[in-house]
C-alpha cells in the first residue's frame, strides 16, 4: 500500500510498475494514463468520490466469500483446475525471478 499526495504520484507511480519495460498494452493505454496527470483538483475528487461509490455498489451487489463456501459443491472441474495450479506453482517454485521493485 501506498500514499500519494496527487493523482499525478499515483498515476506516475502505476505506470513505473504497470509499463515500466513491459510494452504490451501499446501507445494508446499508455498515452490515456499520462493524460490523467494534467487533471484539475475538482477532476480528482470526483473521480476519487466516482471510485468509492462504484466500490461500495460492488460491496453491496456482489456475493460475499461466505456465500461462495455455502453454494460450493466439489467437482472433477474444481479438482482440475486446482490441480494445475498446484503443479504449475511447484514447477515455477524453481524458477529465479528478479526483483521487481529494484527501481523504486
């Protein structure tokens, strides 16, 4: 978790760990993000105030993880899909990866 004190940290700091050196999303996405650092102070705080309301409808809307676990019915579908993941992790157990956060 982070602070910013402006929309343009933020911004700033989403792209550096986002796009830092992965290009795949192209230009467009990377241009639509760099437009939101120039915003005015009233921009910022409805979009903030936009973002709350839209996560409270979700909390509100959406089902929670206890009535996930009550409607759950174990299946050969479930095993396999766990299954993989579980093979999958162990194999990339192994696998060096480098720091990603050597730039900050």
């Amino acid at each position: 978790m982070f602070r910013s004190n402006s929309i343009a940290e933020a911004v700033a700091m989403y792209q550096t760990l986002f796009f830092g050196e992965v290009r795949s999303l192209g230009r467009p996405v990377l241009e639509a993000f760099s437009a939101l650092k120039h915003l005015p102070p009233e921009i910022e705080s409805g979009l903030l105030a936009a973002g709350f309301v839209g996560l409270f409808v979700c909390c509100v809307l959406l089902r929670n993880p206890h009535d996930h676990a009550n409607s759950f019915k174990p299946s050969l579908k479930y095993f396999g899909v766990t299954f993989l993941c579980l093979v999958t992790s162990l194999l990339l157990m192994g696998h060096v990866a480098e720091f990603i956060y050597f730039q900050f």
